[in-house]
C-alpha cells in the first residue's frame, strides 16, 4: 500500500481475516471460549476427540482456508510463497537489501 501512486480514498477497504478455527475446520459448533467448568464440560460432550494424526495435520496444514478447500491443495509449496513473500517483500525493504542473490547466500 505504501507504493500506491494515487489515493484509494473512498475505493478500498483493507480486512484483516484470521485463518479457520479449530470448529470451522472440524465443523463442530463454534462459540466463544470460557473458563467455567460448565463450559468446558458442555464442549468436551459435543468435540469429536482428536488423534495424534489429527493434531499433526493442523500444525502442518495450518488454518488457512485455501488448504481446506482443495484436499489435493500442495501445502510445501503453499508455505514456501508465503514465506518467500515475506522475505522477498517485507524483509528486503526493511534491510534495504539491494541483490536478493547476495542476500540469500549471506
């Protein structure tokens, strides 16, 4: 946004969206979490019980929705943009890196 030549006033709105939830992901009901022990007794009685497979699929897979969509959906390489984006983008210009070869062999 910082590079855009002319004003967008009036003709962008920037969301901030967070990746899927726990529910959303597993399709289990959804509402906001509390400590009291009703609660947690009440969700525990209504969550499937995860397998260690389960757990290892959202640390690799993440949350984000693209992921989910698509079963066949390339995770590797999903991950590897994203992350490349970051250096590529948000790192370089913060180090002012000038040859992103010199920076990536350094």
């Amino acid at each position: 946004m910082k590079n855009v030549s002319e004003s967008l006033a009036g003709r962008v709105g920037i969301v901030n969206l967070l990746g899927l939830s726990d529910a959303e992901i597993f399709g289990e009901p959804s509402e906001p979490f509390r400590v009291d022990r009703d609660f947690l007794l009440k969700r525990l009685s209504v969550r499937k019980p995860r397998n260690l497979n389960d757990v290892y699929r959202l640390i690799f897979t993440g949350s984000m929705p693209s992921l989910y969509a698509d079963e066949g959906y390339d995770w590797e390489k999903y991950y590897y943009s994203y992350v490349n984006t970051y250096l590529e983008r948000d790192v370089r210009e913060l180090a002012q890196v000038g040859d992103i070869m010199e920076f990536y062999i350094s």
